[in-house]
C-alpha cells in the first residue's frame, strides 16, 4: 500500500505510544519501533483494509 504513516520518536516509549495511537486509529503495524542508526526510533503503519465495495458515481 502506498500509504503510510510513520512515528518518529527520540525514545523506545515514546516510539510505541505513537504507534498505539494510530492503532487507535485505525491504521495497522507494519514496522515495529526500531532503533536507527542516527539515534532515532521508527514505527510505522497503514491504514486497515476497507470493504472494495464503492457506491456508483452519477455521471
């Protein structure tokens, strides 16, 4: 998916507290908080599947 959030944090907890807020959200893990070499950490998540079904658009 071509969407994607990410959280970028200073610390581990603060790292999976962003990430639990877009759980919350809808949005599912896809990336668990790792640590980056430039001292960061990073999460990441994508909106949840939808139902395909769509509504017709009047022309």
């Amino acid at each position: 998916m071509a969407i994607r959030a990410s959280v970028q944090a200073d610390t581990e907890d603060e790292c999976v507290e962003g990430l639990a807020r877009l759980v919350d959200a809808g949005f599912v893990p896809v990336l668990t908080p790792r640590y980056m070499t430039d001292g960061r950490w990073l999460a990441r998540a994508v909106p949840s599947p939808t139902n395909p079904i769509r509504e017709p658009v009047d022309g």
